[in-house]
C-alpha cells in the first residue's frame, strides 16, 4: 500500500487548518521512492513561491522523506488542489515537491 494513500487519510481534516505540519510515517517506513507523474520543481520550501533548487522531470524518481508535508496555502497542480508536499532528495539536492505529481512507495 502506498505511504501517501495511509497518510493522506489520516491527516486530511488537519490540512485544512492552514498551518504547516509534518506526519510521521510508521518507524518500520524506513526509505521510500518519489516517481514524477509529471515534471515537477524541487523547492526551498513548502509554497509554489520558495526557491526553486531543481526539477524533477517526469518518469525520473528520487530518495524521498517517508513523511507528507503540509504548506499553509493550497496550490493546484496535476488537476488537483492540495496542500501535501513531499521532500525529496536528487543529484545532491533536497527539497520539496508537491505531493499531487509524484507517487510514493515505500522501498
């Protein structure tokens, strides 16, 4: 079962709060993958305005947090609203992807 579907249920009602949090995954969650449905930026932060760092493009994956982030604003992105990111790691460089893009599958 994908860690994002477990999760996603879980902390649903929370996201709407606006606040930016992060949900632990279960301990035995150890490493996961990020797999781009389509291409995607890796930024600084949780928002569409922090930093842009790099770009996951699409069909490419990388090391990801097992844990879904929230931003504080909602973004629109694959033809979904949301506000889950994922933290990723490629090339060097870590940092945040929305979470409607990517799947997640713990390794």
């Amino acid at each position: 079962m994908r860690a994002s579907r477990i999760l996603g249920a879980s902390v649903g009602a929370a996201a709407l709060v606006g606040a930016s949090f992060a949900v632990a995954a279960p301990a035995a969650a150890a490493s996961c993958t990020a797999k781009a449905l389509e291409t995607v930026v890796i930024r600084s932060t949780t928002s569409t305005g922090g930093t842009a760092l790099a770009q996951l493009n699409k069909g490419q994956s990388a090391s990801a947090s097992c844990t879904m982030y929230y931003g504080a604003t909602a973004y629109e992105k694959c033809g979904i609203v949301s506000k889950r990111w994922v933290k990723v790691t490629r090339s060097g460089v870590t940092g945040y992807v929305v979470g409607t893009c990517v799947t997640v599958e713990q390794d």
